[in-house]
C-alpha cells in the first residue's frame, strides 16, 4: 500500500531538479524535487469548456468535482463516459443529456493560484446541526498538516480535507487551492462518500469562491491554517457557514456562526 501511496505521489513532482542552494557552508549543488504542473482542458459534449492549471494528481477527481461545483452535473448519473489523457492534456467528458449545451456565461477569474475560473456565482443556505469542540478543530488541522506528503516531498502545494468530528476521509493536494476542493468533491461523487455535515479544512486563505464550493459541498464548518478575506467572510454568515481560521497549535479563531464551536456571543 505504501508504494501505491509513493508512486501516486511522484506523479506530483518533477525529479531531479538542480538547485544550487547557499547556507553558512557555502554554496551546493544538490538535486532536488519541485512540484510538477500541468494544464487539462476540459471538453463536454465536444464542447471545449476550461482549462485548468493543475498538479497530475486524482486527475478524474478534478474533472467530476470541476463539473458538479460548477452546476454542469448533479451527479454521477449525469455523466455517460469520461477519458482523462493525461499525455493529450485533455479530458473528453460524455453526458447523459447528449443534447446538453454549455450555459453561455462568463467566467470570471478567481483569486486561485494560477487564475481559476468559475461559472456558478451562489449556493444555497446551508441547514445543519453541527457542532464540534475547538480542539477537536485544532486536531483535524494537525492531522492535515502531517498528510501533507507531496508537500513535504517538494513543498509549494496547497492541501485540503474533508472530515467528520474526528478523522480524515479525503485529502488532496494541488499547486491550486481551488483545484483541492474539486478533488475532494469529485473523489466523494466516485466513491460514495457524502459530504453533508461534514467538516472542511484547507492550508490556505479562504475566499468568497471557496465558500461557494463549500456551500455547494453542504459544509457547514470550513476551517484554514490562515486568514479568510473579508468577502469570504460576509458570504459565510450568510450561508450559514462556520468560518475558522488561523487554526495552529492551540489556538484559532471563528468568524461567522461561533455557536457551533460552542461560543456564545452573548
């Protein structure tokens, strides 16, 4: 299992780079990883729809959660085939509606490393009942941080996980932070698993777009190692979500729905 886990890791970086790095002990010339990037477009129906910049990693995962987050699907029943060719850079995604035609919107640029684009521009109010302790928040955090295997190979990726009260259930890394929760949406419509009531963790800053997908997601906690934008923030109390961030060590701290990591601003 553990090769399994190292070889679908080095997919995620370009070996064997040289670095000329400098210390106290002068200069050394060393061979080191980096990540790797690539870019996919994605066609629907024949129709050209995006191209994402991406790491190669849980590429079908990207391709099924772009499309869900972005309304094109609702499900895996909406979708007749996909081919993810890798070599071709390209994934060819058949839907059961072969009549079906790509809305006429414009996309507009998100905040996303390398430029994202996004389609769907709100989300419902998301209902839950959730709670959980602030340890428990602080220790999902660390968990996440000590997942990071890409990251730790080669550094200068982003990670994100999905989670009940107490354990991890998916994990994704990207060199884009968007690009994190379509993998784990789209790994979640693959395999089964049910995202409502679940908890949200993400390495880096949350925006207005990213509380969309997890809104979408029926997330009701989000939680970053930093800061959210204030945008970001105003979206989540008014879906309703849970916003948490600088969740290190022992500390953290909620901007939007406290009640729900038992704070009461009263």
């Amino acid at each position: 299992m553990q090769e399994e886990i190292d070889e679908l890791i080095l997919k995620g970086v370009e070996k064997d780079i040289i670095c000329q790095r400098f210390s106290d002990e002068g200069w050394v010339t060393k061979p080191v990883y980096v990540p790797a990037e690539m870019h996919i477009t994605i066609f629907v129906n024949s129709q050209e729809l995006v191209t994402i910049m991406c790491t190669p990693i849980k590429l079908n995962c990207l391709v099924i959660g772009f499309l869900y987050a972005e309304g094109i699907i609702s499900d895996l029943s909406d979708v007749m085939s996909m081919r993810v060719c890798e070599e071709e850079t390209t994934a060819d995604v058949r839907l059961s509606n072969s009549e079906y035609q790509l809305p006429i919107l414009k996309k507009t640029l998100t905040s996303g490393c390398g430029g994202g684009s996004a389609f769907k521009n709100q989300a419902e109010k998301v209902d839950s009942d959730m709670v959980i302790k602030p340890d428990d928040a602080l220790f999902l955090m660390k968990e996440l941080l000590e997942h990071m295997d890409l990251y730790r190979l080669c550094g200068g990726v982003h990670a994100s996980a999905l989670a009940d009260r107490r354990d991890l259930l998916i994990v994704a890394e990207d060199i884009g932070r968007h690009n994190t929760f379509y993998k784990i949406q789209g790994e979640c419509l693959l395999r089964g698993i049910s995202t409502k009531d679940r908890l949200l963790l993400s390495t880096g800053r949350v925006s207005s777009e990213m509380l969309l997908k997890a809104a979408g997601m029926h997330i009701p906690i989000v939680i970053s190692r930093t800061s959210p934008t204030g945008r970001g923030i105003s979206l989540a109390r008014g879906l309703g979500i849970t916003l948490v961030g600088y969740a290190r060590g022992k500390r953290l701290s909620v901007y939007s729905h406290p009640e729900r990591l038992g704070c009461s601003t009263n």
